[in-house]
C-alpha cells in the first residue's frame, strides 16, 4: 500500500512519519514514534486506555486515522509531567489509584483533559468524564478520590489510612 | 509492636506507580526485537467438529511467511497441565493440556494453527489461507445434559464427567426432619470473562546460549516446565521472564501464548512476538464456570439451622485446566461459613463444547456463596428473623468445625464484619429517589475464601535478599506482579526487617533464570507465602548483622534492635553504630550478607474425594459485603448507591494497597451480580466485545467504604491474612438481597438484568 508522509507534533516535538491511508493513529504513536505508554486495550473506542489529547482535547487514537491527524499538536502520557509530575500524576500515586496500571497513562491524560476544562469538578463531573475509561482493578474509588484532591489549584490532600472501627 | 513498625502498616504507593503514572512501564506487548516476526493464530470457528484435513500451502507460500505449524509439528502435542506446584497430585487434579487442535475442535475459538510472518498484516492474510475442512459435530452445550450417559462426548473418554466431589456429616434428611422451615431453590451462574485490561501478550527468542526465552504476561511463570514438556527440552533450557501484568484475576493462570511463540520462535530461530486482540482474548482464554447449584436448607423456628444440601454443577467447558482444584474449593465452601450439624455437598464438573472454564478471582467460591447467602437470606425471611440475626446464629467461630471437618483453630471475624458492615451501611438514612417509581433497599452477605493453595499441593516460595555495601538492599523473587502489590509489599517486609527506608530496597522478580521460583500469583498465596519467605531471609541477614554489631557494643544480639539505618541498644538508643559500618565489618571478614530463605505451606494428603474431610486449605479469610440499591420498577434497572466492605485481613501491611483490593474486589462483582455473562449460542460467543460485554465503568460504581479489621490472626507477615480474591467474594449475594429489600423479588440466576427483574416483578 502506497503510504503518504504526514507532519504531527508530539509533545513538543515535529515529527514526520510516512504512514498508510488507513493506519491508525495509536499504532503511529506506538510503533513508529515508539510512545508505548498509549495502549491497546480494545481497538473499537471502548476502553479508553489509548486516550491522547489532541489539540488539547481527549481522543481515542485506536479510532482515528493518523492520516487525518495531519498537521496537529498531540500530547501523550510521555509529555504529561515529563519533567516533574503533574499535580494529577502525584494524586494517582498519593491516592492508590494505580494497581496493574494498564488503564492509568489513559485515565491521567483524560483527567488532565478534565481539570484543564474545569478546575474544580464535582463527584458526579468526574464519574461521567470518566466513563469512557474502563479500569478493572481498581473500583474507581482511589481514581475518583485522585481527580478530585486536585479540584483546588493543584494541590491535594495526601490519603491517610481510614478510620478503624 | 505496632508503633514500632516503620514501614508496615503506612500508606506508601508502590515503587512502581511512578512508572506506571508516567506511561514509562513496559508491559509485555511494548517490548520489541531487531529481527522479530508476528505471529498470529487460526481459530476455530466450530464448537465441534472433526478435522479432516488442513492445507497450509497457501499460507505458506505467501511472502513474508516465516512458518506455519499445526498439531503434527508440536512435539508433543499433549502433554498434563501443571500449575507450578512442587507435588505431582495426579487423580484427575493434572488432565490433558493440548497445544493445537488434533482430530477434532472441541470450542469455537481453539487454536489449530499458528503462524509466524515478517510483518502483522502477512501473518493476518496468512490465517485467512490455511483451509481447514472440518466436518460438524453434535456437540454438547448444556452441562446438565453433558453428563447424561448418553450425550455427545467432548473428548475423548467415555464420559464427560471430570470430578465428582462429596462431603457429608451428620444425617441431611434427620436434620430436615427436625426442621420447622425449609427453603429449597436451584441457582444459576453465568461464564464470566477477567477483562483484565491488558490483553495477553508475549515475545519468545532463543538467545545467544540456546536457551529459549520468553518474555511474556504471566501469572505463572512455572510454566517454562510445561513449554519445556511440549518441546521436549530440558527444562533448563527454557527462560520465562514475566513482565508485570495489566491485570490478571486468574485468567492468565493458565498458559496463554508461551507455547505458541516458543514453537515459532524454535522453528525459525528468530524472535516472535504474539499479541491478542481484544476479541481474541475474550475468545481464547477461561472463563470462571458456569454453575448450576440446587440448595436445600432448613432450619428450627429459633433460627437455628438443622441441614444443608448442596448439589453443585460446574459446566467446565471444553477441556478441564483448572476445573477440578476449582470444584474442590466449591467443595469446601459450598455449605458457607456456618457449623451446621447435617450438611451434605455433591459437586460434579463436566466437559462441553463452551469456552473452557479455569480460574477466575475466587475460583469456584463466589458461584457457591451467592447460592448459599441467597438461601440463607430467604430462611431467615421465612423464619421471621433478620438477614443479620440468621447469620449470628449460625455462623462459624473459633473453635468450631466447618462442614468440611477443618477445625477453625484460629480466630474468625464472624459475626463481627457482618456486623459492622451492616452497621455501617444504616448509617447513612436512606436515599430517598425523587423517581416515584425507583425503590431503595439494602442487604448483607458474608463470606468465607482461602488464601493459599490447597495444602495437598504443597507449596513453597523462594526469596533471596542480598545486602550491598552502601546499605541498600537488592531482593530476588520470582514473584509475578499483577498490579496488587505484591512485589511492593515484599520491599516493604525488607525495609522494616532491615531498618532501612524503602527507597533503598530494590527488587527484581518473575524470571525463571534468576530469581528464585516462588510460585503462581494465584490463590491470594503471595503476600502470605512470599512475604513469608522473605520474612524468613530478611530475619537470618537482620541477625547476622545484629551479632556483628553486638560485639562491636559489647552487648548480646538480643539487646539490639535495627531501624533508621541504625543499629541501637534497645534500652539505650544513643548507644548505636551505622548500619552501613556494620555491613562493612561484616563484608570484610567474610560474613554472608546474603540469604535465601524457602517458606512451606502446611502439607496435607489428597483427600478422599467421595468424603473431603479435614485441613484442604492453609486458612481462610472471611469478610462481609452490605450494599444499597436503588431498583426502578418500570425498567428494571438497578443502581448500586453504596457499598460497604469489611473484612478481617488480620494485619494491614499498606492500608493503601489493602483497600485497594476491596474496592476493586467489590465492582469487579458488582459486574457479576448485574451485568456480565458471555451469552452464548451453541458454544458461538455472541459478545466479545466490551460493547457488548458490559463491565462496570466510574458511572455504575459506587463509592465503597472500607473497613478493615486487624486480628493479626493470619498465617502471613505480622498475623496478615490475604484479601485478593476475598474481597469480591459476597458482593453478589449482597446486592441481590438488597434487590429484594427493595422490590421483593429474589433472582436466582445472575445476572440481575433488567429484563429478569422485570419479569419476577410480574410475575
Ligand atoms: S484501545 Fe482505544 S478505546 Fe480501547
Ligand atoms: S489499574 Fe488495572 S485497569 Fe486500572
């Protein structure tokens, strides 16, 4: 298949890739700017764990074609407290909102996309900016406790252990 | 004790989370090798059927393609599955494991052929020109018809049936006899698929020694014996290196790709990499079993409960793999946590031409519980008595002896989670839903899990710690790590053990060459044999050091104790010296700053299957779920509002971790009570599709609290008992009573769909 070469900026960075008409764009990310913190989980837009912003926005890069992605400014996990951590990184750590961690550079980058919009969500603007982000070991609660710590200018509470009976 | 513990019992994140938040870990699918092919699997597209003949050819000639292998190519194409433990136990417990499909398929979405090719998209175009020419079988679907005489045979015996498990005591039908209200029922479950969320990935080669490595996504990495087996190598000269998991829940117990790549791999001496696809996995993987459970129970007019009876049915789908150990902890809990007098249990697994069932996060405990708290919920309703009341009745305590005969000699929780659960769930008032027609109710559950395996495997860990001259400290284990800590936890035993900060402790786990074998991350088996055995290390280098020290001091070891990277007399804190002086001294005269320590699990005999009596497990765990629903009665639908989990762990090693656990323990069966079966037609998945596979996403879940208790009873480091599988063990049962607080209807049959509630409403 012929392929046409496309111009992307990736956290930060001009990159030029050649890609076919029909690759898709986390396969782009993945295997040819070698950025694997973007995964797989699903293929069909119904996990989230691809989640990249483009142009600053959420998007699943398992649904868009990178050729149409030509020209624009992407950010994956890898641009996202590459320096030092983003306030939400350290509250998914702070919170225990990571176990196997598969789901977590999608659920940052989503929550990023979140708190950049609006600062200060409630519980139920978190669940439902969420809901496209499947995680299977976590039951949300550590996820959701984490996005909200940081509802208040980048700063959050660090978790203390509960209260015993 | 407690205030003196540094490092156990503090919130700290796990030394990989940083790696994790930043994208930087590399899971299995994310390494790559110069010169590496893509393989790519031909799957059956019949439940059964015979294999007349395959035609590679094609396949084979198309550019690109590398190899192309089938059954006849594998050395030895079937071989006994083994779970990596240290005893053979033979007696239907090891059964057929078979690497590609031979004479006939026995499920839709059995691997017959394997290819390995240049790029993804040939190996892809090469699957779709293998010609297979199958003939269709029968087949048999049902598990309740599978084991009729006469049925359609799955395999190759003469009969379906794979394990027949009892266990009696007293006499069932003189404790009906006695009772005032008997309650009888038959449950339902569905298959249910792990979704974990990583899908299963894997890269073989064969380095630059010969020996076959894998680096792959394991629970197990045990099982470079068994691809040693298939290929008929020694078992030396097959590495498994396990990457840390995107999740397992059992269903990456079993092999997965490793035969596959390693076959590749052997045939064309280049590296090979093999990742499924989301449908892939959903199609090749086990499935935790579907159940077909009749309950019978009766009980006094006081509460007390006279007899219980219990005929269980596990569909085990289209080859055994675990389905035997799976039944027998059905087996072991099937009558509950509860000391009844009279209790009679039959359990029988059979072959069918489903997907095949294996282990899944409470392996054969969860099916029995939400049968067993049903029944128990309805008795008390009969009787007159709270859902609460029946279970403080007759729960089990320290002291008594379960159904299964084990003496619990240990402290048990019961009915103290229940209580508190409950407690704290009523709390709150009730919601009150603005909806006229949506109704608000709450219920309980509790229940008890193993951690461990079963004792008559007799297992063991390994764990090697070495002490460096700088005062940190390198830990070898061959631990896989599924995003639950268990590494984590292992540096955080070192560190306290040590008196060093954890940063300083460095660990290197699941490689089959270099670190020592540790078995399965199964069973809820690592913290408490791992952190045993690494326990055992760290205490031999902490005496070692100790004794050095003494004599520096003039004082005995026993008056000196080791924290912040000091060594001090207990009595006389000021009186110290620098760990990493101590170290010194001792590497320069030739004391071993290293130890490696092996942990043994209690060991018991293969029981008798016809009567499973006496000690089958380590110890249990038992925990309680309350939960509150709101039910709308036009539709059906459920919301689960709050949930309440409180388990006895015995010791909180990291309270960050533990409730971790509960809380994804709790929704990963909150999708079991509500929502997730593989529908299946004919042994054809309808719904291998997170479309169409409904998981819980943050909009269904709740917030669930937390409550752990610490009795410091558990076999494990510091009393601490295990909580992986547990904590989803009575979510179910809890939210199908709160269902029928709700709207007074019981479902028996999981999942509560909205259809199902709708229809009992009616009726
Ligand atoms: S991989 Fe893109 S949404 Fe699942
Ligand atoms: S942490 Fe495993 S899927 Fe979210």
């Amino acid at each position: 298949m012929e392929t046409h070469q496309i111009e992307l900026t990736v956290n930060g960075r001009r990159r030029s890739v050649n890609v076919k008409p029909n690759e898709l764009l986390i396969n782009v990310l993945r295997n040819d700017l070698h950025l694997t913190g973007t995964k797989y989980g699903c293929g069909i837009g119904e996990c989230g764990a691809c989640t990249v912003l483009l142009e600053g926005k959420p998007v699943l890069a398992c649904l868009i074609l990178a050729a149409s992605a030509n020209g624009a400014t992407i950010t994956t996990i890898e641009g996202i407290g590459a320096e030092k951590l983003d306030p939400v990184q350290e509250a998914f750590i702070d919170h225990g909102a990571i176990q196997c961690g598969f789901c977590t550079p999608g659920m940052v980058v989503t929550a990023k996309a979140l708190l950049d919009e609006n600062p200060q969500p409630t519980e139920a603007e978190i669940k439902d900016y969420i809901r496209g982000n499947v995680c299977r070991c976590t039951g949300y609660t550590g996820i959701i406790k984490a996005v909200q710590s940081c509802g208040c200018g980048g700063e959050h509470k660090k978790v203390t252990a509960k209260k015993q009976p | 004790m407690q205030d003196k513990l540094k490092s156990i019992g503090k919130p700290s994140p796990k030394h990989d989370d940083l790696v994790k938040v930043s994208g930087r870990l590399n899971y299995a699918e994310d390494y790559s090798m110069p010169g590496m092919l893509y393989a790519k699997v031909l799957r059956s597209k019949y439940p059964a059927a015979k294999i007349l003949s395959i035609n590679t050819a094609r396949a084979e000639a198309l550019p690109g393609v590398k190899a192309v292998l089938t059954a006849k190519d594998v050395p030895y194409n079937n071989t006994i599955t083994k779970f990596g433990q240290s005893k053979d136990v033979g007696g239907g417990f090891e059964a057929l494991y078979r690497v590609l499909a031979e004479d006939k398929v026995r499920f839709t979405g059995e691997a017959v052929a394997l290819v390995a090719a240049e790029t993804l998209a040939q190996a892809e175009e090469a699957v779709k020109l293998i010609e297979v020419d199958y003939e269709p079988l029968p087949g048999v679907y049902n598990v309740e018809d599978a084991v009729q005489p006469d049925s359609y045979k799955v395999g190759e015996e003469d009969t379906n049936i794979i394990a027949h498990f009892k266990s009696h005591k007293g006499d069932v039908e003189k404790g009906f006899s006695e009772a005032d209200v008997i309650v009888e029922n038959t449950y339902r479950v569905p298959f249910v698929d792990h979704t974990y969320l990583e899908p299963e990935s894997g890269t073989a080669w064969i380095d630059d020694q010969g020996v076959l490595t894998i680096r792959v996504s394991t629970q197990v990495i045990e099982h470079f014996r068994g691809v040693a087996k298939v290929l008929g190598l020694p078992e030396n000269r097959v590495r498994v290196i396990g990457t840390m998991l995107g999740g397992g829940f059992g269903g990456k117990e079993d092999i997965t790709v490793e035969s596959f790549i390693a076959l590749l791999a052997w045939k064309t001496g280049r590296p090979v990499k093999l990742t499924y696809t989301r449908e892939e996995s959903f199609l090749a993987h086990s499935k935790r079993h579907r159940y077909v459970m009749h309950y019978k129970i009766g009980a006094k007019k006081d509460g007390i409960i006279t007899a219980i009876k219990a005929e269980i049915l596990s569909d085990s789908g289209a080859y055994p793999y675990l389905s035997p150990w799976v039944l027998m902890y059905s087996t072991v809990c099937a009558a509950g946590p509860y000391s009844i007098d009279n209790v009679d249990v039959d359990c029988k697994s059979a072959l069918t031409n489903n997907p095949f069932g294996s282990a899944n996060r409470g392996f054969g405990s969860p099916q029995v519980n939400f049968a067993c708290e049903s029944i128990i919920s309805e008795l008390a309703e009969k009787i007159g008595i709270t859902p609460l009341e029946i279970r403080e009745k007759n729960c089990i305590r320290q002291g008594n002896v379960l159904a299964g005969g084990m003496k619990m000699d240990r402290y048990v929780a019961l009915p103290d989670v229940g209580v508190q659960a409950w407690e704290a769930i009523n709390e709150q008032p009730k919601l009150k839903p603005a909806d006229e027609s949506k109704k608000v109710g709450r219920g309980m559950a509790i229940g008890m899990m193993t951690y461990g395996r079963m004792t008559f495997l007799h297992d063991t860990s390994r764990s090697h710690i070495r002490v460096e001259l700088d005062g940190s400290v390198t830990v070898r284990c061959g631990v896989p790590d599924l995003g639950g800590g268990q590494a984590a936890s292992l540096c955080q035993i070192v560190a306290e053990e040590l008196g060093v900060p954890l940063s300083k402790v460095r660990i290197y786990i699941s490689d089959t060459a270099l670190t020592p074998l540790a078995g399965t991350t199964t069973a809820t088996r690592q913290l408490y044999m791992s952190g045993n055995a690494t326990l055992k290390a760290a205490r031999v280098l902490r005496e070692r050091l100790l004794t050095r020290a003494a004599a520096e001091l003039n004082v005995t070891a026993a008056e000196l104790d080791i924290a912040d990277e000091k060594i001090f007399v207990t009595a006389v804190p000021d009186r110290s010296l620098p760990l990493k002086q101590v170290i010194l001294f001792c590497s320069g005269e030739g004391v071993e700053l290293f130890h490696e320590a092996q942990f043994n699990a209690p060991f018991t005999d293969v029981p008798d299957l016809s009567n499973v009596q006496g000690q089958v497990h380590p110890d249990f765990t038992f925990g309680a779920h309350a939960a509150e629903v709101a039910v709308d009665t036009e539709t059906g639908e459920v919301e689960v509002l709050n949930i309440v989990s409180c388990f006895d762990v015995g010791r909180v090693l990291n309270p960050l971790r533990c409730e971790g656990q509960m809380e994804g323990g709790s929704i990963y069966c909150m999708g079991y009570a509500l929502t997730e079966e593989i529908i299946l037609e004919d042994g054809i998945t309808l719904n291998s599709s997170f479309t169409d596979y409904v998981i819980p996403t943050a909009l269904d879940a709740p917030h669930v609290q937390s409550i752990t208790l610490e009795s410091k009873a558990g076999l494990g480091p510091y009393g601490a008992k295990g909580i992986g599988e547990p904590a989803c063990n009575s979510i179910a049962p809890a939210i199908i009573d709160a269902i029928y607080d709700a709207v007074g209807v019981r479902i028996k049959d999981l999942p509560a769909t909205p259809e199902k509630i709708l229809a009992a409403l009616k009726a």
